[in-house]
C-alpha cells in the first residue's frame, strides 16, 4: 500500500539534506574546510566562495536530481529495476559530440570558459538528443518497449565504438576526454545551474503528469490498454524526459555513473508509494547522492580531487552488489 505521510517526510528529509550538502560543498576545498558565513570579510574567499564552490555545490545537486528522476522515468517506463538513464544512447552520444568538438578545436574538455565551453556543453547535449532520435528512428518508435530497449543499447554501442575510434585517430583528445567520460562538476557555473534548474522543472512537470500512466504499466502493457490509457503519446513524452533530463545533466557535469540507477532503488527500499511521489523522491535522492559524492571527492584525498563519477561507481556499485547479496541470501533462506 501507498503511504503519503511516510512519503512526505522522506521528502522534507531528502530536501534538508540536500540544502546541507549544498552548503557543505561551500565550504570543502583542496586547502581544507572554510565556514561560507566567514567570506564575507575577504574578498578572494568570497569570490571562490560565492563563485566557484556554490555554484559547483549546487549544480552537483541539480544534475544529481535530473539524473534520479531520470532514472525514475526509465524504471517505470521499461519496468526494468536495471533500467538507468543511459539505456537509449544519450551517454555514448554525448561523449561522440564532446570528442568530435574536441578534435576540432583541441583543449581540455574541463578548462573552456565563455564560447569554447558553450560549445562543448552545446555539443554534448545535442550528441545526447541525437542519439535518442536515431534509437527511436531504429525502434520505429515507441510502440514496442523491448525493441526501443534493444535499440538503446545498440545505439550506445556503436556510438562508443566510433568515439573510441575517434580518440585513437586524434590522440590529444584521449587526455580531454578522460576527463568528461569519469564526470566532473569542478566548472559547473552559475549559468550552467539556471540552466539545468529549467530543464529540472520542466522535466519534473512534465513527468509528474503522466506518472499514472507508470502507474498503469506496473500491472503491464494490456492492462494498461484496456484503462483507456494513451501509451503511445505517454511514451514519446517519457523517452523526451529520459533523454532531455540525461542530456543536461550530462553536457554540464559528464558521465556520472550509478546515481540515476540507484537512487530509484533507494526510494523503493525505503518508502511504498506512486510514482507521483517516487519521482520526486528519486530526483531528491539523486541530488543529495552526488551532492555528499562532490563533497566528498573534493575532501577524501585533499589536495587532490578525485573524478566525481569515479566515488559515485564505486559508491553505488557496492550498494548495488550488497542488495544482490542480501536479496540472494534472502531468497535462499525462503527456499524449502
């Protein structure tokens, strides 16, 4: 059974600890913690203060919560507990626009500032939603859940094979690359933040109004058909929302692996509820996970940072097995 006051907390916690993340990240750096309140009498701390460490904070937290909704959507959409927002090929098209934009204009994929890095997230995002139209293009639409499935993963697929390619004709981009492929959220700014808050909001609407539509899949396809509810167009705007809500999160901080598929699985654990509430409660999952992962890959081995994507696999990797052990062991207690 559903349970909205349960579902309701669960939702002001995850938003409490979102807001501290964010703040937390105001105050984690490579020399050590500072308190955001102390900025204010030096004008350097307060530039990196105001205009590095909280825009970065807060767009782990934005492309945390774009990438647990999508995740959501995916879930519901496929009814696959494995699905996660890269299963139509956005990733693999996103990292083939960033290496196609570095091999023609070079330099670091984290180190572009004004046009050059307008273009590289431009190009990233485009590569992403260019993906998603050739897997429905090869899925002859969104009629058939499996065949739209299979079309991602082949999709992604072939994608990463050209941009491996692509990388070995054009060896200085390896370096740049490298970068974007683990996920980063060191260059995150503040137009980058209103930009992925847009695409949250619009995406999170969007997916709200047909989150009785993934209500109705749960009990299948057919059952669903004979509510009377409108599969078709309720696909066509789902898979928008998967890959519009993947393509901004990854043109701004990369491939950030495990969150958009964890996250889902986190709520689920927690709280029974519809997807009205599952889904806000996986974008909030998600930006407090890579909110505490930004935070934590900035202070773990100070001075040294590591790649945000490369804690979150790790992270949510070994939550991913412990709950395969733990189901397994469950279900070999339960046996006869």
């Amino acid at each position: 059974m559903s349970d909205p006051s349960r579902a309701q907390r669960w939702a002001v916690l995850l938003l409490v600890v979102g807001v501290v993340t964010v703040l937390l990240g105001t105050a984690a750096g490579s020399q050590g913690w500072q308190a955001w309140w102390s900025a204010q009498a030096d004008a350097v701390s307060q530039q990196i203060v105001f205009d590095i460490r909280l825009p970065r904070s807060l767009g782990a937290w934005l492309g945390g919560g774009l990438l647990g909704l999508a995740g959501a959507v995916a879930q519901g959409l496929f009814r696959n507990p494995l699905a996660d927002p890269y299963l139509l090929g956005s990733a693999s098209g996103a990292s083939l626009g960033v290496g196609t934009f570095l091999s023609l204009f070079g330099g670091s994929a984290w180190a572009m500032t004004g046009w050059m890095g307008l273009g590289l997230t431009g190009t990233a995002f485009v590569g992403a939603v260019l993906a998603v139209i050739l897997t429905l293009l090869l899925a002859r639409g969104v009629q058939q859940t499996l065949r739209l499935l299979l079309a991602g993963v082949v999709v992604g697929v072939v994608l990463g094979a050209v941009t491996s390619m692509l990388s070995l004709l054009q060896p200085q981009v390896l370096q740049a690359m490298q970068g974007f492929m683990l996920g980063s959220t060191a260059f995150v700014s503040w137009t980058a933040c209103i930009t992925m808050a847009l695409v949250l909001v619009l995406c999170a609407g969007l997916a709200w109004t047909f989150a009785r539509v993934l209500d109705a899949l749960t009990l299948g396809e057919s059952t669903a058909q004979t509510l009377g509810v409108p599969l078709r167009s309720a696909r066509l705007v789902l898979v928008g929302v998967i890959s519009l809500a993947t393509g901004a999160a990854v043109a701004h901080i990369g491939l950030v692996a495990f969150v958009g598929l964890a996250a889902p699985h986190l709520v689920r654990s927690l709280v029974r509820c519809t997807h009205a509430w599952r889904l806000l409660l996986a974008a909030l999952m998600g930006g407090a996970l890579l909110g505490l992962a930004d935070v934590l890959a900035r202070v773990l081995f100070a001075p040294q940072e590591l790649p945000v994507g490369v804690l979150t696999a790790v992270l949510g990797g070994g939550y991913l097995l412990w709950r395969v052990y733990r189901d397994t062991h469950r279900s070999a207690g339960a046996a006869p």
